[in-house]
C-alpha cells in the first residue's frame, strides 16, 4: 500500500478550517477535479490525466478526529482512504491530508502507475491547501 501525507499551517482557527474543508464540493474542486457531485454522504468526482480519465464514487465519513474522511467505493484502486486532520498550531492550524491506495489489478502495468499517482495526489492536496490559505486570510 503507497501513502501520500502533505501537511501545511494556515492562518486560522481549526474549527474555521475544518468548516471549510466540510464544505465538500469547493474544497474537491480546489484539488482540480473537473467534476464533483455530494449527494449525501456519496461524493463523485472525476479528473482527467493526460490520456487516461480517472473517475471515482467514494463514501464520506464523519470521523470525530478527522475534519473529512473518504474512502474509495468504485474506482481504479483495490483501495484507497484520505484523511484530513486540523491541530491548532502555533496561533492558527496545522493541516494534514494522508492518502493510502493500492491500484487495482487492471491498472497495474498501464500508464498510470504508483509514482504517477502519488505525484497527481500531492497535487491535488497542495491545491487544496493552497485554497485554505487563500479563503480563509
């Protein structure tokens, strides 16, 4: 199983920041997904990479530790689960996204492989980040 962990300090209150990282659709677009959908707690989101288009149906969690969680109902990989979690830090908070995922069998050996997806998803987390520090300065 590969793991994707990024964390950043923001300048804001973490109830501040995990109100805006429960605010599912524009935090998910911030990643630079070119759909999201929320109904209920089912969140669909879909990307494309290059020549390969990557959709997934991923279950939302509330977690008491976790300002988000979401783990991967149907998609490309046998697995995969992230978790956001905001500490209080220095008079604002420290953010942490860690992705685990295992690729599905189909997927091994295709274009996409570990190392493309670990470096698309720390992209996507930096852009989330990048978007809590600018909604919430």
């Amino acid at each position: 199983m590969a793991t994707v962990t990024r964390s950043r300090r923001v300048d804001a209150p973490p109830a501040t920041v995990r109100e805006a990282i429960r605010d599912v659709e524009p935090f998910m677009r911030a990643a630079g997904f070119d759909e999201v959908s929320l109904d209920g707690d089912t969140l669909e989101i879909a990307q494309g990479m290059g020549l390969v288009r990557i959709e997934l149906t991923l279950d939302v969690r509330r977690d008491a530790d976790a300002a988000l969680v979401y783990e991967q109902r149907d998609g490309i990989f046998d697995h995969m689960t992230t978790r956001y979690e905001v500490a209080e830090a220095d008079g604002g908070s420290e953010v942490t996204a860690t992705t685990e995922f295992e690729l599905g069998t189909a997927v091994v050996g295709s274009a996409l492989d570990g190392t493309v997806i670990t470096r698309q998803r720390t992209k996507e987390i930096e852009a989330q980040f990048d978007y809590l520090e600018s909604e919430l300065a």
